[in-house]
C-alpha cells in the first residue's frame, strides 16, 4: 500500500514548497505591529499596577515614615513572604486549579525540617532534603488526587488543608512534648542554611532581605517558564479549555501535577525561611495564608476560572499587600483595618480587572 | 480551492487535476497527493485507473461493526465507514445520532466496546488522542476546538510546540511559530490581522477554518470535522467547505460530520447516515440525489407526516392585527 510510506514525504514537501513560496509574500507584508496602549492594556497585571502606584502614593502621604529606607526595606521584606509563594499560586490558578492547602503547608514544611533534623541529631542539611520531600509529595499528592478523581481542587485541597493542620499540631505534640519545635540553632550546618534563607544584605540605609531575591529569582523563572517554554503554553492551556488542550496531545494531568508540586516548592523555600530566621517554629501557623496567597494572585490579574495571567502580576498582588500590612502601622493605625482594607483592595482589583480585559478585547 | 467550484463534477477520489497550481497551495500538491495515491492523475490511462482503485480500496481509516456504550446509553451500534486519500466522507445524523461519538472513537478520546478499527489496514486501539495524532489523524471538535484566551499562535501550535536553544534554555521558537502561523493560514486563504489576538475573538467561522489549517500544516492523513458549519451562518459555511474542499486537495482524507445534507453534498465522496446510533444507509455520490439524501436524512416517512401536519395548521395572524 502506498498511502503510509508516501505520507511524510508529502507533508514534508507541502511544508516546504510553502515555505519557499510564501516566503516572499510575508517579507514584503509589514509586520503587524500593536500600539503601545494596546498591548499594554492587554496585559493581565495592568490593573494591578496602577493598584500598587495608587497604595504606595496613599500611604507614603498618610505615614511620616514610610518613605524611610528602613521602612521600604521592611515592606519588601513583607512581600516577598507573601510573593514567594503567590508567583506558584498564580501559576496554578492560570493552569485552572486552587490550592486552600499551601499556607498551613509552608508550616508542615518547616516541622519537618525542624524535627528530622533534631530528631535524627543530624546536619540540618538532611533535614531540608527531607522537608523538600516531603514537601513535593504532599503537592504531588494534590495533583494526582485531583487527576485522578476529577473532583474540584478546591474540595481536594480543602482536605489537604484541613489533615495537614491536624497533624502539624498532634505530631508536633507528640514529638516535642508541646505546640512548637526545639531550637535547632547550634546544630551542624545551621549557619550556611541561615545563610541561603535567612540572611540580610546592608545596602546603605537598605537592608536587603534574602527573601527578596528569591521572590525575584522565581517570578523570573516563572514568567520565563509561563511565556517561553511549552510547560506555559500547557499551564495556559490546560486552564484555559483543558479538553482542547487534551485532544491535541498536551499531558494536561501531567501539567497540573507540575503545578502542585511548584507550589510545594515555593512552600518548602519560605518554610525553611521561617524556621532558619526564627530557630523554632510554632506548629499551629499558616491557617489562613493560602487566602492572602490566592487573594495577591486574583489582584495580579489572573482568572479565578483559569487561563489568564501573569507572574509579575501575582509579584504585583503581593507588594499591595506588603505595603498595606506595613503601611497601616507605620500609618500608626489599628492593624484590625488591615484585613478589611485588603478585602476591599481584592474587589477593586477584581472589578478593574474585569473591566480592562473586556475593553482590551473590545478595542480589538 | 478559489478556481473550482466545490460541488463541480469531480472523477473518483484521488483525481487531482494539476490545474490546481493556480490555487494557493502550490504546485507541490499535486506531486505530493500524485504520490499519495499512488497514481498520476494527470495522465489518466486504464491502467492508472485500475491501480487508482486498488489504492482506492485500501482505505486510511475503516471502521467495521463498530458500537460504543455511555453506561446503559447504546450511542454506537454496528457502525462501518471507510475514508480514503484525498476523499470527504460524510456522516449525517440528527441531533443525538451518536455522530461526536463517532469521531471521538476515531480520535483516540473514547475507546470502543466492540468491532474493529484499522488504520493502515492494521488493527487499532487508541488510548490517548496523542496516539491518533501521531499516525497522522487530527481532529477539529465541534465544541472544544481552540483555548479562546490564547493568542492565535499559540492555539496552532498547542501540542507541538517547536523549541530552539538546549538546556535550561530550551525555548519555544516564538518568532518562528508567530511566522509559520501566519503563512499556514494565508496558505488556505486567511489573512489574519493580527496573530496575538486571543483566538476567542475570532468568528466561529475564521476558529473553525484557524484549526483545519492547523491540522493540515501538521501533515493530516486524515481530517476529522466535527459539524464544523453548524454553529455558522451561509457565507462562513461557503467559506469553511472550501477549505474542506483545499484539504481534500492536498491528498488528505476528510470525514465530515454534519446534519446539513446540503453541505454535505457540496463536498461529498460518500455519505453514511446516522440513526439513533445506528447506520440507517451509506451511499457514494454518484449513486444519491441531493433529493434522496435530504430525504433520507430527515427519515422519508416522517418528512412526509410533518410536511402534511405544516399544511393543515392555519396561517397565524400577522402580529398586531387582533387589535
Ligand atoms: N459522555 C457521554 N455520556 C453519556 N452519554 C453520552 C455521552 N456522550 C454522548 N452521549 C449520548 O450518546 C448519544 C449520541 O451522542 P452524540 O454522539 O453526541 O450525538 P451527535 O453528535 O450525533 O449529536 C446521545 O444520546 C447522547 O446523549
Ligand atoms: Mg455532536
């Protein structure tokens, strides 16, 4: 028969031929370029932006000592806690799913840390290998649960949140005899891995938190990720039409899997920031995070229903919320305003948002 | 595709005249399908006709008694169909006829529960639409055909991105893809603004005519529509057909699901009619009236009894008399 042996050759000769022949064709048609406004409109963390502007100018107005070195160094500080983790939950809200479990996960993280290493009597190095397994495994976990079911992320990882918070508190209490963990701080290794997560740069008046740089570090490698490589065009993909993205071969379970387990990295990095910084960790923290996280995301510009959005904007999300929370009390204001403040800043952002994108799919 | 005039009277499938030069896809179409099916056209002579029709009997695709169940729901019983090399076949069916069913079989979505499936004449069993695309059967669905939020290029490459750089720098080739995009849809006569535009803000028609172009740039054997003119308005369907029509031109055999008979008749080689998940009638062009076919499709008998029901009931009052 002589269609399979033919086949190839003929797709390859047809893709070629064009090439040839159209080539012309398309060189002497002037590129299409979008204007300036356009494409900025079009892009997801637009909203936020102006968001961010309008927050820092409020408060550099309302507070004395805002636009203090010290104080500026404090609000990035601030958010990049929040940041390190809302560039990973950006990135799997863009790939359509929620994860309620990675606030009480950052903690798990540290435990584990904490506790193998002191348990084990061992370099704290072995415990952050643990941790980072452990780690990975629970954000695997998500995903193959949620692949495998089919069950909405949100009850999947509802469940997630709500065993992990039990047993960070009944295991700590049953490994150290109370809430939180012994101090590890003259343990072998402890000051290099102090070093890594916790250490703090002068930079004039500037004081530089580590943190800082792995925020920039990941949103960086995530916009590189979500923008440039095929993983990306599949996290937006399979949050946009996961079927379609399906039917024309992109491992969408594969992907989402991917997505957890980047969250659990992201979890793991600020867990071991928080046990490294601080030496002891208190088993009951993170409750409630994972909604600051999806908030920071949602005010960055991405879909609650996926598809859509950016790292920088979720990057963005977070510095709004490192400048309220700072702001507030440098303000000198009562910090309770701070959560009322923040749930007004997430529908305004919503709002804006929604707005934007149908006016830039209008002007089309 | 722009020349002739789709529905004109062609040979048997496989025949493409090496006038088609003058349309958009080139001379090398001819060679490449001239190939394909194992004969020069051009140059017709009975023996090219006899060894025409043995390529014409092996078919790409072959379905035989093939059924598929959703739980108790019989949506596919006892089906057969062959597609051929530079043939459409149609499959026309009400709604609910089992016609997504279907080519979601021939796809690699679902698997079937009985019957064969053979591909190349080797008996198939798809586990994934990954395994269909890789031996050269796409498919454009009816409803679940492009992600509307990505950028037209990135919906033509989605599941084959092409990569430059090695290692960690392993990146997709954006200026590359922006281009070739550009030229595939030009190439079946679409000329698109702007190629970062979110595929969602195109017409159904320009969605639909973006993934066949798709499927036909990745080296299609064989093209699966999924009533790709249902949702679209006269002109657009004109539009979408001749793209069928360029396809099937290119040497690509085209099954072409629709409930339109008018359509299908349009571009047709075979029809095999759909009928509560069962073949109700399959026929080739030569041996079928557009007449027969429509009434067919609509069931003879139950045509008959509407078109009586629509002559007895009174003429309704024109809107704003009664007062
Ligand atoms: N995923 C599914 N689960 C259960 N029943 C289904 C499913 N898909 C289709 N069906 C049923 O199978 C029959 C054929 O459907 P379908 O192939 O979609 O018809 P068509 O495309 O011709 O309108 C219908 O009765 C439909 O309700
Ligand atoms: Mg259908």
């Amino acid at each position: 028969m002589s269609h399979s042996p033919a086949a190839p050759e003929s797709s390859a000769a047809t893709g070629s031929a064009a090439t040839a022949e159209e080539d012309p064709a398309a060189g002497a048609e002037p590129p299409h370029v979008r204007s300036l406004p356009r494409r900025l409109l079009s892009r997801p963390e637009l909203g936020s932006l102006v968001g961010a502007v309008a927050v820092f100018v409020f408060f550099a107005v309302a507070a004395d000592t805002f636009l203090k070195a010290s104080s500026l160094s404090t609000v990035l500080y601030a958010s990049s806690t929040i940041g390190i983790v809302a560039v990973a939950v950006a990135l799997l809200m863009i790939g359509g799913e929620f994860d309620l479990s990675a606030g009480v996960l950052v903690t798990t993280s540290a435990l584990v840390s904490s506790m193998f290493s002191y348990q084990m009597t061992a370099n704290v190095w072995v415990g952050i290998g643990m941790s980072l397994l452990v780690t990975l495994a629970v954000g695997v976990f998500n995903g193959w649960m949620l692949t495998r079911t089919g069950l909405p992320s949100f009850i999947i990882t509802l469940g997630t949140f709500l065993m992990l918070t039990g047993l960070n508190l009944g295991l700590t209490k049953l490994i150290s005899g109370t809430v939180s963990t012994k101090s590890i701080g003259d343990m072998e290794g402890f000051p290099e891995a102090e070093k890594v997560f916790a250490s703090s740069f002068q930079i004039g008046g500037f004081n530089l938190r580590v943190t800082v740089l792995w925020w920039l570090g990941l949103v960086a490698v995530a916009t590189w990720v979500l923008l440039r490589t095929r993983a990306g065009n599949w996290i937006f993909a399979a949050g946009g039409n996961s079927e379609a993205a399906r039917a024309v071969g992109v491992p969408v379970r594969a992907t989402k899997i991917g997505l957890y387990a980047g969250v659990a990295f992201c979890a793991w990095v600020l867990g071991q920031h928080l046990l490294f910084s601080y030496d002891v960790v208190q088993s009951g923290e993170g409750v409630g995070n994972e909604l600051i996280y999806i908030a920071a995301a949602v005010i960055g510009g991405c879909l609650l229903t996926g598809g859509y959005g950016s790292a920088a904007g979720a990057a963005i999300g977070a510095l709004i919320f490192g400048i309220a929370s700072k702001g507030i009390v440098y303000a000198q204001w009562d910090p309770d305003w701070f959560k009322f403040f923040l749930g007004a800043m997430l529908l305004l952002a919503a709002l804006l948002n929604a707005w934007i994108r149908k006016r830039a799919e209008a002007t089309r | 595709m722009t020349d002739e005039q789709p529905e004109s009277a062609r040979p048997e499938q496989g025949a493409h005249p090496a006038e088609d030069a003058g349309t958009a896809t080139g001379a090398d179409t001819g060679t490449a399908t001239g190939a394909d099916t194992g004969a020069d056209t051009g140059t017709a002579t009975e023996t090219d006709a006899a060894a025409e029709q043995s390529a014409a009997d092996a078919p790409l695709l072959r379905l035989e008694q093939v059924t598929k169940s959703y739980g108790n729901v019989a949506a596919l019983s006892e089906v057969s169909l062959d597609v051929h090399a530079g043939s459409v076949s149609c499959v026309l069916g009400d709604n609910g006829a089992g016609k997504s069913t279907l080519i979601k079989i021939i796809a690699g979505l679902h698997p079937h529960d009985s019957g064969t499936y053979t591909i190349d004449g080797e008996p198939a069993r798809l586990g994934s639409p990954r395994e269909a695309l890789d031996r050269g059967i796409a498919t454009v669905y009816q409803d679940l055909a492009v992600v509307p939020l990505m950028p037209v290029w990135r919906n033509f490459f989605l599941g084959s991105e092409p990569r430059v750089g090695r290692g960690p720098l392993r990146r997709l080739d954006v200026a590359e893809m922006r281009r070739t995009t550009r030229r595939a849809l030009l190439r079946m006569g679409i000329d698109l603004r702007d190629v970062d535009q979110p595929i969602g803000t195109l017409s159904g028609g320009e969605r639909q005519c973006v993934a066949i172009a798709r499927a036909v740039h990745f080296g299609a054997r064989v093209l699966v529509l999924d009533e790709p003119t249902a949702a679209l308005g006269v002109k657009q369907s004109g539009v979408v057909l001749k793209y069928v029509a360029a396809a099937r031109d290119e040497g690509i055999g085209v099954v072409l699901i629709t409930h339109n008979p008018h359509h299908a008749y349009l571009v047709g080689d075979r029809f095999v009619l759909l009928k509560r998940g069962e073949m109700a009638g399959s026929h080739a062009k030569e041996s079928i009236t557009l007449d027969r076919l429509t009434r067919e499709m609509a069931g003879g008998s139950e045509l008959d009894e509407l078109s009586h029901e629509l002559e007895r009931s009174p003429a309704p009052p024109p809107p704003g008399s009664a007062a």
